[in-house]
C-alpha cells in the first residue's frame, strides 16, 4: 500500500487496460471449456502455456469444478444466489486498482453475475472516506482495501465489521490455514477476525552475488577485517560491508543505498525495524509514556547514519522508486524493500506496459536474496475488510473470500503488474511462481523466511501520526541534529499523540498490539514456535 503511492498518476496516465486478444484466443482454442465462463474481451488472461497463464485456468477450475469443498468453489456456488448485486470496493488510484478491473472484478462477474465498482482514492482517503461515508451512513463501500494499522481504529469506530461468522458459514478452514502465520494473525483484533489479509508487504535484502562473490573483493575484505564477505546479518556489520564495497568500488557500485526521503516513507518502516531489531520498544505499558529517547534509539540513528555515509550519492533524498532504478542500473550492491523488488531485477514485472516508472534491469541473473539484518519490517500491506454498512454484505464477504483463496490469489499475485506480494504458503511452494525465473524459488523461501521474524507495524490508533513523527525525526537527523535531541522531541510528539486519543484507551490498544506475532523482536512468529520451513 505504501509503494502505490510514492508512484503517483503522471506515471500510470498512460497505462492501457490490458486486454491481449491474441492471449484470449490461445486461451480459448487451449481451454475451450473455461473460455465460455470467461468474457474475453473483459478479462486479462495470459497465453495458456505460461505459468500465469496455467495459473489462470487453475483458477476458473477450482471455481467451478471444485474441490466442492474448496473456498473459491463455495464462493461461487453461494454467490450466483446473490445475482445481480453491485459490490463497490475502494483500491488505491493507480495500479492497484488495474487488478480488479482487468482480472479479478470481470472474472468474479462472469461466474457469479455479481458486478462490481472498482473505486479508486488516494491513500490518505482510503482511510478517510470510508470514515466520512460511515458518519454520513451513505453505505456507499461493500468492500474496504486497508491497512493492517488501520483495524483498531476502523474496528472501534463500526466502520467495518467482523468477519468470523461468515467464514465459520463459509470457508474451508484449511484455506484460512494456507495463509503464513504472520499474516493469518494480522487481521485479528479483540479476538475476532476483520477481514483477510491481501499483501505480503514484508522487506527482504537483496545483493548482488557476482560483487560479494568477486575474488579479489573477497581476499581484500578477509585481509582488512579477518571475516569473509558475506550478506551482513547485523547492521554494524551492514554499515561496514556498504562502506567496504564503496571505498573499492565507487562510483561505478556503491555499497547499499536507501529510500530517506522525507514522507517516502522509508524513514518510519526502516527505523521502526531497526529500532526493533536493537530491543527498543515503543512505550512504557503503564504509563504509555514514549520511550524513543533511549539508549538503543540513539545507537539505532547513529547506525542509520552510518549507512547513509556508506551508499551512494544523493541517498537521503531517494524515494522508493529512485531507489529502485538505482539498483536495476547496476549502481548498488545491496538494498532493501518491499517484494517487488525481486520481480524487477528479473526483468519480470517490466514486461507489462504498466511498470513504466522503472529502467529494464541490468542485473537479471545476478541478485541474491537474504533476511534484512535482525528484523524485516511488514511495511505496510493490505487487508480486505468488510464495510459495516454495505447493504449487500453477504455478497461482498464472498468476493473476499474467493479473490484471497489459493487459486485466485496466486494468479493475483503472479500479474506482472501486481503490487500484491505474496502471503500464502502455497504462494511460496508453487510450482508455476518458481518457474517465473530461475531464482523464483529462493526469492519465495527468503520471503516467508523474512515474514518468520518480521515485525509488524504499530497496529494501533494513531498509527499514521507516529510515523509521521518518525519521518520529521529520521529527516532531522540526516541534516545534521543530534539524535538523542531529535528523540527527545519524537518521545515529546508522540505523548502529545497519546493523550490526544486518550492514554486509557491507548493502553488498551498497545496490550492488544504486544500481543500480535511481531509487535516485538522477541514476539515474532519464530520466537513463539510458529516457524514456516521450506525447501
């Protein structure tokens, strides 16, 4: 959710609806069957010998063939009851939105005859609107696309609604099974469920295996420091392998570079992980009183400082996409970011005239993928939560349900121009998603191995005015004040935060948040047993 914003609508002004007639004719002379079911000239489908193509007719199969007992299938068979409803459903402007309305809306419309309203708003407004819409009880949203922060206060404000007794009545319960434990927990609050998760948002490193594994940069590193070169897994030793490989390389490759722009927002995502991964935590849980201006804060801000000595020119005035066209030009050896950054540097997901916005990569072949040094931030992501007020809520439920089950998913997340990242275990053991590119199959591993000890947002009423708090602080930093001063004033933002909601309340929230996977790097889905292994 983060990353559809920074791209902005002068980037996807001219992004087509896809619609490839020539796919839609493969699809139907190789899937003849499916084809009827389908509105060619809706739906975007891949040539049939593709593996989203394959993933596709998988998808339309488990859909109207079964398993019977599988969720999309119940999905379906429920919903014809239901035809001729209008679910309208908020997404994102821009990208986002392109899902639904070349894939997942037309396709939902030809097997169920439910239409749907694809409505797109900036980011700030689909937190708001669906608020303003709430007071006014206009009931003009069925489904809201949201943020994991945003449920508690949503929650509390009867904007949207649980979602328990419809899965109960529902869904197969080995596909709500199917979800990695981080993201199976996300959507939980005050015990009930509010609605299911949609966007693997988590940070992975990624590194350039031909410049750590360069002969002469490795003997020249084991001479300097008696270690050999390797993905860091601490941020000192972070910091010192950026500063290496920039002191041998520079300017052709710098060591690492970083989206520090201020309002990017890389600052609050990369120094909520760090900070984190140091020990720190947020509050006092009796007083509720900030507890930035510590310690391990400042040794967090110096270290973050370190490393925007060590990478490359203009760093702290990246965001996200700049960042990204450095690294698929070759100028960095290492970064850190959301999931689609290894589609990129395949070349994967530039192969669709949606991603405009990045260079074709030079690196393809050459990226490695590993855990961000102590714990990976969820940054951001989606959840598909169901409006308290839709009039056809049953029917809205459904679509949640079919276009997050397996089947559906994978093709959603498997589109080129998807920013929806993978969240499922079948997602990451897929044999179609491994054959995208030779090292599919280790960036799938390396990212349910980030989400095993990922830590999570502050999941709490808030949330935005935080991170806010954060970006004005990180961006002080980088100009040069002093970090325990810059954390006095972010600990002094925040209490004002926090009595503006109401301290009572805000405790009662932050229990319910220390008690999600992730909150802390002692509370991740690995420290509590729930590790996903694979191979």
């Amino acid at each position: 959710g983060a990353l559809a914003r920074l791209l902005g609508a002068g980037a996807l002004a001219a992004a087509p609806l896809l619609h490839p007639r020539s796919a839609a004719a493969a699809w139907r002379a190789a899937a003849p069957h499916y084809a009827t079911l389908v509105q060619q000239a809706k739906a975007d489908l891949a040539s049939p010998d593709t593996p989203l193509g394959r993933a596709q007719a998988e998808a339309v199969r488990a859909s109207t063939e079964g398993p019977k007992d599988g969720s999309a299938y119940r999905a379906v068979e429920a919903a014809k009851k239901l035809k001729g409803a209008t679910l309208n459903m908020t997404y994102e402007s821009g990208l986002q939105a392109l899902e639904p309305r070349n894939f997942s809306g037309p396709l939902w419309q030809d097997l169920t005859g439910i239409n749907s309203t694809v409505v797109e708003l900036s980011h700030p407004d689909q937190y708001s609107k669906p608020i303003a819409e709430h007071i006014a009880q206009s009931g003009a949203y069925d489904i809201l696309d949201i943020e994991p922060a945003w449920i508690p206060s949503l929650a509390d404000g009867g904007v949207i609604a649980p979602i328990d007794d419809y899965v109960a009545k529902h869904m197969n319960q080995a596909d709500l099974d199917d979800y990695h434990p981080l993201y199976k927990f996300l959507p939980t609050y005050k015990g009930k469920r509010w609605g299911f998760f949609d966007d693997g948002d988590v940070f992975a490193l990624y590194y350039r295996r031909d410049v750590f594994d360069d002969p002469k940069l490795q003997a020249a590193y084991k001479a300097k420091f008696n270690q050999e070169l390797r993905p860091p897994t601490s941020w000192p030793e972070y910091d010192r392998i950026a500063q290496f490989i920039t002191d041998q390389m520079a300017p052709k490759i710098y060591g690492a570079a970083h989206f520090r722009k201020a309002g990017s927002p890389g600052n609050q995502f990369d120094f909520l992980q760090h900070f984190r991964a140091n020990g720190g935590k947020f509050f006092d849980p009796t007083t509720m009183k900030a507890q930035l201006n510590t310690p391990i804060g400042v040794r967090t801000l110096q270290e973050m400082v370190a490393a925007n000595k060590a990478s490359m020119p203009g760093n702290n005035d990246l965001d996200a996409v700049a960042l990204w066209a450095a690294w698929l030009q070759g100028k960095v050896a290492m970064m850190y970011s959301w999931p689609p950054t290894g589609r990129m540097s395949e070349n994967y997901a530039q192969r669709d005239k949606a991603i405009n916005f990045v260079p074709a990569s030079t690196i393809a072949g050459k990226v490695g993928y590993t855990l961000v040094p102590g714990n990976p931030e969820m940054a951001s992501g989606y959840v598909k939560a169901l409006a308290a007020d839709s009039q056809n809520a049953e029917a809205a439920y459904l679509f949640m349900q079919w276009t997050t089950c397996p089947a559906t998913s994978l093709v959603r997340v498997m589109l080129p121009y998807t920013l929806r990242d993978p969240y499922r275990l079948s997602h990451y053991t897929s044999p179609l998603y491994r054959s995208l590119w030779p090292s599919a199959k280790e960036y799938l591993v390396n990212l349910s191995n980030s989400a095993n000890v990922s830590v999570v947002d502050l999941v709490m009423p808030g949330a935005q005015d935080y991170a806010l708090t954060i970006d004005r602080m990180c961006t002080s930093v980088w100009a040069g004040e002093d970090p325990a001063a810059a954390l006095a004033k972010a600990d002094a933002e925040w209490d004002a935060v926090t009595a503006k909601v109401g301290v009572a309340s805000q405790r009662a929230a932050y229990e319910q948040f220390m008690k999600l996977p992730g909150a802390y790097a002692d509370h991740t889905i690995k420290t509590l047993g729930m590790a996903v292994t694979l191979s």
